[in-house]
C-alpha cells in the first residue's frame, strides 16, 4: 500500500524531499504541502500535489508527516493541532533544528511516533547526509518509512541516541558550510598568486568534487589518500606542513564542539516553550 505523505512547511528542504521522492517513483496524488505562504505552494499545484493553507488538513490526508518549518515557530504550529494528531496518530519526522523529540510529543499530546532527522543543505541537490532518532513509539515499518523518505536526497544513518543529534549537526549538519569556506579561501589564495577569479574558483570546485568522489570510492581513509599524494620534500608536502603549524586540525575540532555546544543551547531554548 502506498503511504501518503504529508509536509507542514513548503520551503526548500521540503521541496527538495519531494524531488527527491517522485524522482524515485513516488505519485503525486500521495504527497500533500502545508504552508500559510502561498507562493510556496505554487509549483507543487501544479504537479498535481495536494496544497493547502490549512495544516490540520495534512493530519487529515497523511500517514506520515515531515515538519519543516522553522524551529522557533513550531510549538505555536504544533499545539492547535494535538487533538488530531491523537486522533489520527501519524508517524512524524521533524527536520525541525535543536527541537528535542519530547518537546513535539509534548505539544501534539503525548505518546506519538516520533523520528528526529538533521539533514543538511546538499540534499538540495540529492547527495545530503542525514541522521535519525527514532523515539519508543516508532515500530519497524515507520522506521523504514523514515529511512525511505530521506534516502530520496542521500545518505541516512540512524543514531543509539538523540543527543549524537548534536554531533550529526556539528559534522554533517553545518558540515557544507565549512567546506564552502575552505573553497572560498583556496579560490582567494588562487586569485593572489595569479589565477583570474574564473578560473581559480573553476580549479578548486572541481578539486572539491573529485577529491570527495575519491574519498568515497577508495578502499582506504582521507589520511591514507592524503599520505599518497603528500611526497616527500614536494610542494604539498609543505602546504600540509604550514597547516599543520597554524593547527588547523585543533582549530576544526573547537569549532565542531563550539558547534555542537550551540546546538544543545538552542534545544534548551525552543524545547521549553509552552
């Protein structure tokens, strides 16, 4: 039987779920948007996707429903709509930011089917990484439903608990804005030792890719590629070498915890709003 699926939030991680859902075969007829913009909901009108203004609406239509609407205003989103999430009892994934798994069940009633995911911006274009939590309620069919919906934009992987939440936001969650920096630099340097801005950003965005590819498709780890292409006495050898002395390997592990630590902030913040 075909579930259907219902998104409260239009904006683009739910756009890009949906993408990546009927890309994989999944019929419009079962998908359903919520957004109180309705701009947003145009072009899912129409390719024939059930929109409307309305969230209670998605809990009439959905087995399974994926909040995407920003942290700050989902306990206000959620609370008028726990009489018929009790009555209707979907699974719900919230790709909602810092918002702990009690704090959803608390604001639709109690004891619902909860996921917690942390995408992250690359699944804008299919190759996103994503962690999942599952609380008690959530049975061996709606964890799979879980992992097939975010599989339709990348990667999942599921988590022994819900704080490593935090983690996956530290690595993979803000993880694209650490590379995009590192781009950013190299195309900067590029431009200072002579490159025109064309063709240093050309040079570094294909370097990107095609180290990503080999570190995904090589039998052995990032140091071990790393150690290969670091000859002795050669001039990588000394970029790693001036690295190595700014310390650039303690500097990211600050800035993932300092990361981390921001997120455990914020689900203190959001998860006690009443």
């Amino acid at each position: 039987m075909t579930i259907t699926i219902g998104f409260i939030g239009a904006g683009n991680m739910a756009s890009a779920l949906v993408g990546g859902l009927l890309a994989r075969g999944h019929q419009p007829q079962y998908l359903a948007l919520a957004d109180a913009n309705t701009s947003q909901l145009a072009g899912f009108t129409e390719q024939h996707i059930f929109t409307t203004t309305n969230n209670a609406d998605i809990f009439q239509r959905a087995d399974v429903i994926v909040l995407a609407v920003k942290p700050q205003v989902l306990c206000e989103v959620l609370k008028p709509l726990a009489t018929i999430a009790q009555t209707k009892k979907p699974l719900i994934i919230s790709i909602a930011a810092g918002i702990p798994i009690d704090s959803i069940d608390r604001w639709l009633g109690g004891n619902m089917a909860i996921v917690r995911a942390m995408p992250n911006t690359p699944a804008l274009v299919q190759s996103g990484a994503t962690g999942l939590y599952p609380n008690s309620e959530v049975n061996t069919q709606q964890r799979q439903q879980a992992e097939t919906i975010l599989n339709a934009v990348g990667l999942t992987l599921w988590l022994e608990n819900e704080a490593l939440i935090d983690s996956v936001t530290a690595v993979s969650g803000s993880g694209p804005a650490y590379f995009f920096y590192v781009m950013e630099a190299m195309i900067a340097a590029g431009c200072e030792l002579g490159l025109d801005e064309r063709t240093a950003r050309a040079l570094t965005l294909q370097t990107a890719l095609g180290a990503a590819q080999m570190a995904i498709t090589a039998d052995v780890g990032p140091a071990e590629l790393r150690r290969r292409v670091t000859s002795k006495g050669g001039t990588t050898e000394r970029a790693i070498a001036t690295f190595e002395e700014a310390q650039m390997s303690a500097t990211f592990s600050r800035a993932l915890a300092a990361c981390a630590a921001r997120g455990q902030a914020l689900a203190q913040e959001l998860g006690q709003q009443e």
